[in-house]
C-alpha cells in the first residue's frame, strides 16, 4: 500500500470532533456538490436546478462544493470558470484542491485508494492529478489558484431548519478516508459503534461527503436517536448503471420542486438524492478534446461516462423511506 495514489499524508487527518467549532452556514435550501469533477456541463445543470427553485417560490439554494470540484478540466479557460462558480458559492477542499494547492512528494493524486481499486486505475489517477498540476504551475492565469484553494476549509457545519449537518469530503477522520463508502455501510437498520461515536461526538444528525464516487443514503438509529448519511457519489459523473446523470443531495426546508432519485426527512427537513441532467453530449466532447483515447482519464472514465456504473438507486436507498 507504498504505491502513490494509495497513501493518506498525516496531514489529511481530521477529526468529528473538529466539526462542533467548524464555520457554520445558516440557509433554507443547500446543494452538496460533491465530485464535479470539472464537469462544466454539470455545473450549467446545477444552476439550472437551482434557478428552477427560485422561479418556484423557494429560497435560493446555497452550493455546497464538498471538494473534488476539479479533477478533468485539464483546460486553464474551463478550469477557471469552474474555480469562480465554486468560489462565489461555498466549498471545502477535496483531496484534489489538496495537491492542487500543496503537492505532497510521493501521494500522487492523494485518492488513498484502498485495495479494492485496481492498480491501473490508481496510475491513470496519479497521471491525471500531475496533468494538472503543470497545466496550474505553467498557466499565469491560474497563478493564484493555489492561493485560493488554500484558504478553503476541510469541513464545515451547515444548519437547515432544525438539522445539522456536518460536511466532509471523505470521512470524519480523513479528508481521504474510505470509511464512509457503501462497501463500508453496515446493513440497513444496524449502526456501528464507530458511527455511534461520529455524531455524538461531531453533534451533527447529517453527515454529506462524497470522494468515494458511489452514492448512497442511510438512516442509523440508537436509543432515541436517528441520523444520516448522505454520500452523493459524484455531481459530475454518472452514478447509476445505464444511467448518465449525476447527483446532488439536497437538503430543503421544503420539498424537492424536481423528481428525486431517493430521500427521507429528518427532524422536519426533506433530505434527498437529486439526479443532474446535465448535457452529456456537449460534455462528452469537451471530455475528448481534453482527454483523447489513450489519455489517462479515457483510461479511467470513458466506460463510466458511456454507461453508468453497475449500481442501482434500489440499491443506493439504504433509509427506509420507499419514496418517491
């Protein structure tokens, strides 16, 4: 587990104690949008939604960009319009920005990915992030990218109506953790004395991350208590088999004004799984232009791009709320 791309630099750690004294936002409707992964077009939808809701009569949803919001806009005029969007809105960093902002000898692309990945796939990876780390170091335009990512922090606390949410990029240990992806996830209806101590400790009923790039929401109940996760899987990538849309999780003091994929309610806030439609035609040219066959990341995501991956909502849906 030597190999850069596996590894999880000691400063990556975090703690679900850090959480209860995190910057805190305050609003009635929230986007988390985790894993854009450069997707522009997928930014375009979001803002889409979002604009659907305030012609709807809701309050303007607040973008939450819970890291990896760069990763395949290997293009300094894409790189930056996505930079701005996600600037002018709120973020923390992923493992991503991370190595963007502040290389780590030896991490690679500081995925720490576990056994279970390939290790093509974790070469193809390290491959990509150091594309982007020339393109970032030799584009006078994006000089002061670093600067900007660095001042981001690794999690904040987000209060909607009577929820608080924690949100994280991996887990509440790591920004690169694993612990919160759905090969992870005891079975639906059983919690784990180490969730237990995450949000007692954390004092959050919510946690949203994303990184691992499967999505899944789970309700955990102890004594007179419940709490979620939501894990977005990833909001510029298809997450489903057959299934070329993204994901957000909205979290709303009032209801989805769009179909979701999944959601529950907890303590009055409707908390959901919401599919982004972006343009996959536009995208999957703009992907080509950057990353041509043989590229790393054609490698890595054309399949996925083309066709989903083998996940199903059925399976995603671990809350026991059989709606919509």
């Amino acid at each position: 587990m030597s190999q850069p791309g596996r590894l999880c630099p000691l400063h990556y750690q975090t703690g679900p104690d850090a959480l209860r004294t995190a910057p805190l936002y305050r609003c009635p409707t929230v986007y988390l949008v985790g894993g854009l992964y450069g997707n522009d077009a997928a930014l375009a939808a979001i803002q889409a939604l979002a604009h659907r809701e305030r012609a709807a009569g809701h309050p303007e949803p607040l973008l939450v960009f819970n890291g990896d919001f760069h990763w395949l806009d290997a293009d300094p005029a894409v790189f930056r319009h996505i930079q701005e969007a996600v600037l002018n809105q709120a973020a923390i960093l992923g493992n991503v920005e991370a190595e963007l902002a502040q290389p780590t000898p030896g991490i690679g692309c500081g995925c720490a990915y576990p056994e279970t990945v390939d290790d093509a796939t974790v070469m193809h990876s390290n491959r990509i992030m150091a594309r982007l780390q020339r393109m970032v170091a030799e584009t006078p335009a994006l000089h002061d990218v670093t600067r900007q990512l660095s001042g981001l922090p690794r999690q904040i606390r987000l209060a909607v109506g009577d929820l608080r949410v924690g949100v994280i990029h991996g887990d509440p240990e790591s920004l690169a953790g694993w612990r919160l992806a759905l090969e992870q996830m005891p079975a639906p209806g059983r919690t784990t004395s180490r969730i237990r101590r995450w949000f007692e400790v954390s004092e959050v009923d919510l946690f949203a991350c994303s990184h691992t790039c499967l999505p899944f929401a789970q309700r955990f109940t102890w004594e007179r208590r419940q709490a979620l996760i939501f894990n977005n899987g990833a909001a510029g990538l298809p997450n489903f088999r057959g299934d070329r849309r993204g994901v957000i999780t909205r979290i709303a003091e009032t209801p989805a004004p769009v179909p979701a994929l999944y959601g529950g309610v907890l303590r009055g806030v409707h908390c959901d799984a919401v599919p982004v439609a972006y343009d996959t035609a536009a995208w999957a040219r703009r992907f080509r232009a950057i990353w041509p066959e043989g590229s790393a990341a054609c490698h890595n995501y054309a399949r996925r791009l083309a066709h989903g991956t083998g996940l199903t909502p059925q399976a995603a849906n671990r809350l026991g709320d059989r709606r919509p």
